[in-house]
C-alpha cells in the first residue's frame, strides 16, 4: 500500500491498523530545537479518544502516546520523529459477521476490489482510528505553529439540523460536541438521544478557523493554500466535502456581494470583508482562514441494510459492536490537525 504520507517538507507517514497491536506516525522535517514532549502530543490525542461521553464508542483506549526517537532532552533534534500509540481494548470478534460481507458506507467493498484482501476488524487501515497517527503529527505542527504565533479555534458547527447560534470559545471544551453553543449542545443531544433510540446516527460540519497565518502563504497555480487544505481534509475517511470561506454559497451571489475591499489600517492594507475565507488566487491574504468540512453520518448503525457478500450473495447486513453514533466531536480535532500540517507544510515550502 502506498501513499500514506502527506506533505512535501514537513512529511507525516502513519501505519497501523484499527485491531493490530499500534498505531502511530513518523514525522520527518521537523526542525531541531523545538521544545517538544508526551504531554505535548496528549493533549491533543486526548480530544480524540474513545469513552469521553455516551455519544462516543464504548471502546475503551488510554490512547496514551510514546515518543521513540527524534527528541533528546525535551528538544527535538532534527531527526525522524517516530510515535506510537499501543491499541490495548480490541474486540475483533465483534466483527466476525462482516469477514465476508461489505458493510454500506464503509471501504470494505473498494479496499477488496483494489487489493483483493482486506482486514475487516474494524476498517483495517481505513477506520477511524488510523486518524491517531494524523493528531500525534498534528500535535508537533501546532507546537511549531505556536512559535510563530499562529492559532487555531476549531469546533462543532452542526449536528445534524442543530446548528449554532451564538459563539463563546470557552464553551467549546465544556460540552461533549464542542459546541460554542451551550444551548445548541444541548439541543444536539436531544437529537442524538433520538438517533440512537432508532438505532441511526448523525452527520455534522467542523468549522476550523486559523489566525495569524500571513499574507503570500501558497501558489498560485498547483498546490493552491486553499487546495492544499481540502487535500488534508478530504483526506479524513469521514469527511465529504470541504469549504473555504462562503464556500458553495459564492454560486448564489453577485460580484459586488463577493468581492472584499480593501482599506488602510494602521499603516496596514487591511480587508473589508473576509468572503474569500482568508485565502484568494491560491495565497493566503492575511485575513483569518475559514474552513468547513462536512463529516457524514457513522456509516456502522444496527439497522438492517442490503448488502452482499464477497461471493455475490445478496443479504443483509445489522452491524453491532461498539460505535459512535455521531463522529462530528472526535473529527474536530482531526480537522484541526490535518490543517495545521498543511499550514506547515506550506510555510516550509514558500
């Protein structure tokens, strides 16, 4: 299997399987002197991990991260940064049922028509668990971001048709959907509650925000900033569509709608406006970069669904175990790291 690495100069790899013995990344690019340890990385393994509220898988992982080279006395030292992750709670007899059938929604059936084999204890490589290496690596990118003073407010925008209504980031680590929204989290789990009494799950739109990145990040034909950051986004197994700025509803509006002015502030060319979400012709404008992505529902509910087997035989197919009924909260820091490698990645490439 190839192309398990993503970036140019900053390059993560990650390798793992859902129900192997690990998972983790290699990071290679990272530069020497970066004050760098566990406790770093945790942080942001923990907002991923399993078990945190009754809307997440019952899977219960410590997720607890080992860094095994590339740091020395608390810096890191310019050399490969390998990182581990040990899986410690699979239950693979939960997926016995599915060893010959393709679940709807998941890579079972492409993974087999492109390889001829597949793991299917749990996705193999194409669960949402192999996203552990991606924050681990992201971890280190955010360190090296914050350096340069470059930060990020990333949060459950929507679940379903629960959508937001107000902004206050220190709500965001205080409900289990990281909503800035209290009384939207509140409402989004009602919803869920009602998802989940019929054995159904839920959808939902991350939007990540990213300030102080300057002016003239990017290119502007091939490997666009904005093209950039919907390559590492889409990347996320869970994740079908991605917006920068007014996104799909530019197709509805008018020139002079559209357009940002510009003005003088403080000595500064400063925009009026940020429709274009921080990013126009491919660079970065200064402005705060605004991104949404759209995760789909957890494709794994315990309905009955038509399928077939890997023989051809129509059936089907209720799929049981342990699954998140919304995958939305766990993604948000996905979303958050997946940018800020590319944000890296870019910054060493310019």
């Amino acid at each position: 299997m190839n192309k398990s690495s993503f970036g140019n100069h900053f390059t993560v790899t990650t390798w793992g399987e859902s129900h192997g013995k690990a998972l983790g990344a290699v990071v290679d690019g990272c530069p020497a002197g970066l004050s760098l340890n566990e406790e770093d990385i945790q942080k942001f393994l923990d907002r991923r991990k399993p078990g945190q509220s009754r809307y997440t898988t019952a899977r219960k992982e410590g997720d607890l991260v080992e860094i095994l080279s590339g740091v020395f006395e608390g810096k890191t030292t310019g050399t490969p940064i390998s990182l581990i992750v040990r899986n410690t709670d699979q239950r693979s007899r939960d997926y016995g049922n599915i060893a010959y059938t393709y679940r709807p929604g998941h890579a079972d059936f492409t993974f087999d028509a492109k390889y001829g084999f597949r793991d299917y204890r749990g996705g193999g490589r194409s669960s949402g668990r192999e996203t552990i290496g991606r924050v681990a690596a992201g971890a280190i990118a955010a360190k090296i971001l914050e350096t340069l003073e470059i930060s990020f407010y990333t949060y459950t925008k929507s679940i379903g048709p629960v959508k937001i209504e107000s902004f206050d980031a220190e709500e965001i680590s205080k409900n289990a959907f990281y909503m800035p929204d209290a009384k939207a989290a509140e409402a989004a789990g009602a919803y869920l509650e009602e998802c989940m009494k019929n054995q159904d799950s839920a959808g939902g739109i991350i939007e990540c925000r990213i300030k102080n990145v300057p002016a003239g990040l990017g290119n502007p034909v091939f490997e666009k900033l904005d093209a950039v950051l919907a390559e590492a986004v889409m990347s996320i197994g869970a994740v079908k569509a991605v917006e920068i700025g007014d996104g799909i509803q530019v197709s509805a509006m008018k020139g002079s709608e559209d357009n940002d002015g510009f003005h003088m502030e403080n000595g500064q060319i400063t925009k009026n406006s940020n429709h274009a979400g921080g990013i126009m012709g491919g660079m970065s404008d200064g402005s705060e970069i605004i991104l949404r992505a759209a995760v789909k529902p957890t494709p794994s509910i315990s309905q009955p669904q038509n399928t077939v087997t890997d023989s051809g035989e129509e059936t089907s197919l209720e799929i049981h175990g342990r699954h998140d009924p919304v995958i939305v909260p766990r993604a948000v820091v996905v979303v958050e790291s997946m940018c800020a490698l590319a944000i890296v990645d870019a910054l060493f490439s310019n």
